[in-house]
C-alpha cells in the first residue's frame, strides 16, 4: 500500500467515526510528505551540534571584537590625557603671557604718568 492510499483509507475511516468535516479538520493537520523526508531525532541531534559550533565560532568573533574595542578605548584615553596634559601647558603660558602683558601695561601707564608729571 502506498502514503497515498493510506492516507485516503485514514480519511474513509475517520469519516465513518468522525464525519466530513471534522475528518477534513484532522487530515489538514497530517503531514502529507512521506516519512522518509521528515526529520529524525538524529537529524535534529545533528542540527542542534552544528548550531552549538556556530554559536561558538560567533562568540569568538565577539570576544575578539570586544579586545579591538578595549585597545581603542585604551588609546581614546591615552590620547585625551596627552590632549589635557597640552591643555595644561598650554594654560600655563597663556598665564605667563598674560602676567608678562599686564605687568608691560603698568610699566607703560607708569612711564606715561611719570612723563606728564615732568
């Protein structure tokens, strides 16, 4: 007997038990490929192995993208202290000039007060 005609003998009896429609209902549930191309239990063993390699190789990938991030925050910070360091150099100058400027100032305004004293 073929899938086929035990299907439709299936049918013949559900009908006679549950009638037409509720036969129809159940029969629409049945798988109609043939059993040698449903998944096995070691098929799907073989799937969820294969599975478990990917998963693995891709929390690698992960972790190895997670180290490149780490060495980049690494420099980020090594840089933005070069860049305060810099900043703070830079400030004391900028403070020295000013102090240098202000005290040119006084000695201009004092020599122009002294000449209009004269």
């Amino acid at each position: 007997m073929t899938a086929e005609s035990h299907r439709h003998d299936l049918y013949n009896g559900l009908t006679e038990v549950l009638g037409v429609d509720r036969a129809d209902t159940l029969m629409a549930y049945l798988p109609i490929q043939e059993s040698q191309n449903l998944a096995t239990a070691d098929d799907v063993d073989a799937l969820g192995t294969d599975m478990n390699a990917r998963f693995d190789w891709m929390d690698q990938r992960f972790e190895r993208v997670e180290d490149r991030f780490a060495r980049i925050e690494d420099r980020f910070e090594r840089i933005e202290e070069r860049i305060a360091d810099r900043l703070d150099a830079l400030g004391q100058r900028l403070d020295r000039i000013v102090l240098s400027l202000v005290a040119g100032l006084i000695a201009m305004i004092a020599a122009f007060v002294a000449q209009a004293l004269i």
